[in-house]
C-alpha cells in the first residue's frame, strides 16, 4: 500500500481496523472516523479541512 509507504499496513483484528507501520513500531486501532481517513488517503481525496479534529490527529 504506497499510500501510505512500503511500511505501513492496515489489517482487521476481532473486526476493529488497525494501521501499524513495521518501520517504528507505531501500531493503531481505528474507529470509523480514523477508518475514513485511510480510506480517504487511499482514494486520494483527503481535504484536509473538512477532516474532524479526531482525524486531524490521525493525519499529523
């Protein structure tokens, strides 16, 4: 997922999204907002103001 760097991967766990990059170790659950910003990332339509402060966080 270039998206995102050779590093970074998203995968399902008991049903919650988690992005983790291999690269440092950072491993993140998501819920729905955060699952909008990847999808948003994927499809490479993130505006970021219109994105809520709870994915700003996840975007920085």
């Amino acid at each position: 997922m270039d998206w995102l760097g050779n590093n970074v991967k998203t995968f399902k766990v008991k049903g919650i999204t988690i992005i983790a990059n291999r690269n440092n170790g950072m491993v993140i659950g998501l819920d729905r907002e955060g699952e909008e910003v990847v999808d948003l990332l994927k499809s490479n339509l993130i505006e970021i103001s219109s994105l809520s402060d709870n994915q700003k966080e996840l975007w920085c």
